[in-house]
C-alpha cells in the first residue's frame, strides 16, 4: 500500500495507541468526530480546503500529542485538499482576469490579540484532555493497589510499604498480562465512551460570549 492509502489507518492506530477516543479529539477541537473518522479512513468529502483542511491536521496532531508541522506537511504532500499552492492560484487567476479579490488565508487568527496567545491556549486545552484521562486512571489504580496494601497490612500484620511493592508489582503485571491495560484504564475509557461531556474542555472565551 502507498503511503497515502496508510495515512489514515496510520493516524487510528497511533490515536488508539495512545488512549485517545474520537470524542475526545471533537471535545478538545469543536470538530465533529464524523470528520476525524474521515480523517481516518482518508475520506476528505466534507472536509474544507486548503488553510482549514491543514489548520484541523494540525489540531488533529496536537490532540493525539504528534508534531503538527510533520504531519500537516505529510498532509498536503499526500492530499491535495490541504495544498498551500492553493492561495497562489487564486489570486493569480484573480489577476489575470482583472477580478478584485476579496481572500485571504487567515487561518482562523482571532481578530483580537496575539495569535501566539491563542496557539498556546489550544496546546494547554489538548494536553488537559490528552493527560486528564491518563491522571484520573493512575489515580484509580494507585487506589486499587494502596486499598489492597491496606488489607494486607491490617489483616496480616504485614509492613504497609512491603505489602504495596508486593501488590504493586503483582497488580500491575496480573491486569497487563490478563487485559493489556490496567483496570484504571479500562475504566476511564470506559467512561470517555459512555460520558464524553465529562472530559470536554470548555473554552472559557466562548463561555463569556
């Protein structure tokens, strides 16, 4: 297969590597997750063009922690959908026809303030969603391992600090080796699934509109 048929199936697998759900990705974005899934299976029928099309693989990289610049590059040489030629061409067949053109390439830059500034608002809005999820599974499985260390500990007269390396170690390779993840994991994707409104990332901005 070429590497413009894996693009996409590329993408999945690297998103699914990491823990990551569509729904996510949409929360984080205010995409839909229909047009991540197209991404996915290269499917660019609704998708935008040009500066859009390379402004959500760009959101798209951040979301799932890849580097933007790459994979927009990856993009445009693949799909022509996202080709940075495409201004070009259009101001100067503007011009050959003598036709004020009214276009400009904005990218979405807010009309107040720094872009920069709106740049690292989205980086800090992705890495919340990307390590929130991770957190709050640590979180479950440090609880699951200090409970067991606790009963360990008061029904055995066992050193607690003994007891949590011995469970520690037994908790984490039993569940990998049983399931490939940790319970903490499977619980949280769990609830990404069923409730993704309690991972979305709410722009404040937006809110105070």
């Amino acid at each position: 297969m070429s590497d413009r048929d894996t693009f996409g199936p590329r993408l999945r697998s690297e998103r699914e590597r990491r823990g990551i759900t569509l729904a996510t990705i949409a929360s984080v974005t205010k995409v839909s997750a229909e047009l991540w899934d197209g991404l996915e299976r290269n499917d660019f029928s609704r998708w935008p063009s040009g500066v859009f099309a390379r402004a959500f693989v760009r959101d798209y990289a951040r979301a799932i922690g890849l580097d933007g610049d790459e994979l927009v590059d990856e993009f445009c040489r693949l799909f022509p959908v996202g080709d940075r030629r495409a201004s070009r061409l259009i101001q100067a067949q503007a011009a050959l026809i003598g036709h004020q053109l009214d276009y400009a390439e904005s990218g979405g830059v807010p009309p107040q303030g720094d872009r920069r500034t709106a740049s690292r608002t989205g980086d800090a809005r992705a890495s919340r969603a990307v390590y929130g999820p991770r957190v709050l599974a640590a979180g479950i499985d440090a609880s699951c391992t200090l409970g067991l260390s606790a009963c360990a500990h008061l029904l055995l007269a066992a050193p607690f600090w003994t007891a949590a390396g011995v469970f520690s170690l037994l908790y984490f390779a039993t569940t990998t080796v049983a399931f490939a993840r940790t319970p903490g994991n499977r619980i949280v994707e769990a609830l990404v699934q069923r409730m993704p409104a309690l991972f979305a990332i709410q722009d404040r901005r937006r809110a105070t509109v």
